[in-house]
C-alpha cells in the first residue's frame, strides 16, 4: 500500500546547466526556483520531500527554509543516479518503498501531476511511472527539444502502457501526439534494478535515459493528464515562468 510513510518525493539539483546556469538558484518572484519546486512538493502532502544535490549553496537554501537535502557526488551523469544515492543515503533502514523524481526546474509542478504519477504504481505490475498531455501545435511536434511518448492509451482510465519515447515526429497508436512531462514515479526494486544496468545503445543516441528502462524491459506506464507544467531550460523559459507563478 502506497502512503506517506512510505513515499519519498527526491528533487535531483545541480548548477552546472548548460543552457541556464545556476539554474536551481535563479528567482521567480524573489524566491529561488529550487524553492518553489520544494513548496509544491511539501504542499501536495504524499511522504517525505529530499532535495539531492552536490552543490552546498542549494543545501543552504532548503535548510534554511526548514526541508530535507543530502548533499550528493558530483560524478552522476543523471538525476536518476543522484536521487539514488540521496535515497540510501538518507533512508538507511529502508522504510522507502515508492519514490518519486521530480526535476528541480518544474516551479509550475501540481498535486495532481504528483497524485497521478506515484498512482501509476498502484498496479503491481508497473515499475515506472510517468506522464503526458496530448499536443496538437505542430512547432512543438516538430520539435527535437520536446520529447513524445508512445502509448496505448486507454480511453476510460486514461492511462496506458509505454512503447517508445523519442524526440523525433512519431505518432501514438491512435494518432495523438502525447507531450512527454519529465517527472517519474518508482518502486524501490525498479529504481534499484534501472541504475544497476548500462546505459542502452537507444539512450546514448537519442540522450533518454527511460529507454533504457524499455530497452531492458522493465515496464513503464504513462498517465494522461490536461496540464502541461512547463520547465525551464533556457532564459525565455525562465521569463515566462515570472509571469505565470
């Protein structure tokens, strides 16, 4: 049975963005935008909320304000890696057993996308979870910067099985173009299981790491969801998120 006793929301943050450096740390209305993502987190009330960082300025900023950060290596090359080892880390004797990874640059993130998503694991039978929103504007399906989820959606529980993720033009079963949304629920046996194995010849190609969880057969569900919380990557991002939150 999933419960907050058993649940942990782990938030991977690191400064050394490309695109946007210091991301983590950047204001939307005065206030961090690792902060934002860390409320959003507590507020949805699902089980223990962990900022996993290697960055001492990031581990400040969440203590300070009263959460939970364990400061991790430097040498991961995802955040899948560091909220692992923030999970052994911190969770020693094991009372863990549903994780969800939540990206330190979602400030728009809602209870209802972090509900949905752990609620995937509800079917024993799934070891990931993750979700998506239909999208029909053509420059986002064109998009290499956008990632598309392939699934069979069933119409009643809005829900289904994944079949492919890419970055290239491909439509779903059905014909819908479904939006990626980079957030993932785990069991405790999956999320152990995925960082045991090598990165995937797909992965490296396409740079997704869940294909490598497909790639090994490992079972991953989508959600369907009507609110696409948007990230930020780049400095237009950043400028629209200051005018939406």
């Amino acid at each position: 049975m999933i419960n907050r006793e058993n649940t942990a929301i782990i938030i991977p943050a690191r400064l050394a963005s490309t695109r946007l450096p210091n991301k983590p740390l950047l204001p939307i209305n005065d206030k961090p935008m690792i902060l934002h993502v860390w409320e959003r987190a507590v507020a949805a009330n699902l089980g223990l909320v962990i900022v996993a960082t290697d960055s001492v300025e990031i581990k400040d900023t969440i203590l300070a304000a009263g959460g939970e950060c364990v400061l991790t290596s430097t040498n991961h090359q995802s955040g899948t890696d560091r909220i692992y080892e923030a999970l052994v880390n911190y969770d020693t004797s094991n009372k863990i057993d549903y994780i969800i990874n939540l990206q330190g640059d979602l400030p728009q993130i809602s209870q209802d996308c972090l509900t949905s998503v752990i609620n995937l694991l509800l079917n024993d039978t799934v070891e990931i979870g993750t979700l998506a929103c239909v999208m029909t504007a053509a420059e986002e399906i064109n998009s290499p910067n956008i990632v598309k989820a392939i699934a069979n959606i069933n119409t009643e529980s809005q829900r289904g099985e994944a079949i492919n993720f890419t970055r290239n033009p491909e439509a779903s079963l059905d014909g819908t173009y479904l939006h990626h949304i980079g957030l993932y629920a785990y069991t405790r046996a999956a999320l152990e299981k995925f960082i045991s194995l090598p990165q995937s010849a797909r992965e490296k190609e396409e740079k997704l790491e869940q294909l490598r969880a497909l790639d090994n057969q490992m079972r991953i569900d989508i959600g369907l969801i009507d609110f696409l919380p948007l990230g930020v990557d780049t400095p237009e991002d950043l400028e629209k998120m200051q005018k939406l939150i």
